[in-house]
C-alpha cells in the first residue's frame, strides 16, 4: 500500500531529530525508531521497535528520530 502523499512530506534518512505535525510515518525499507512523540497514545514506547519496510503508523506525531533505516514522514491530513 502506498501512501497519500498530497499534502508533502519530510524524507528521513539520518539519525537527527525531525519536528513537525505529521499524520502518517511511511517506513520506505527495515527501520528502527530510536525516539517518537505521538499524541494521545498508551502504551508501551515505540523506540527501538524495528518496522518492516513498506508499513506506516498513523497518528499526530511530532517528533521522530531514526536509529537507522528510512521513512517519508506524511504532513498531509489524510486518514490511515
């Protein structure tokens, strides 16, 4: 499945913090998520957590930081 890519997006590929108000993360190959800020989510934490290339999540994510691997971080509005 691809993703909405109307409203732009930010391509991670470093290991820097990256701000914004993303809808979706869009992981375009095997990635490990070193830190994330999601809005109204419980649960245990995302970091360290690998996800499989061609998978997202969704939610208002503010903040992502990758250990290695890469993603398209969606700006757009659109649903999951």
């Amino acid at each position: 499945m691809y993703a909405d890519l109307s409203g732009g997006f930010e391509f991670i590929s470093d290991t820097n913090a990256h701000t914004g108000r993303f809808s979706k993360i869009y992981f375009k190959e095997d990635t490990v998520i070193d830190a994330i800020t999601v809005k109204n989510v419980t649960g245990n934490s995302l970091a360290g957590e690998t996800f499989v290339a061609d998978t997202y999540i969704c939610g208002i994510i503010t903040s992502i930081t990758l250990t290695s691997g890469a993603c398209l971080a969606i700006t757009s509005d659109g649903t999951c």
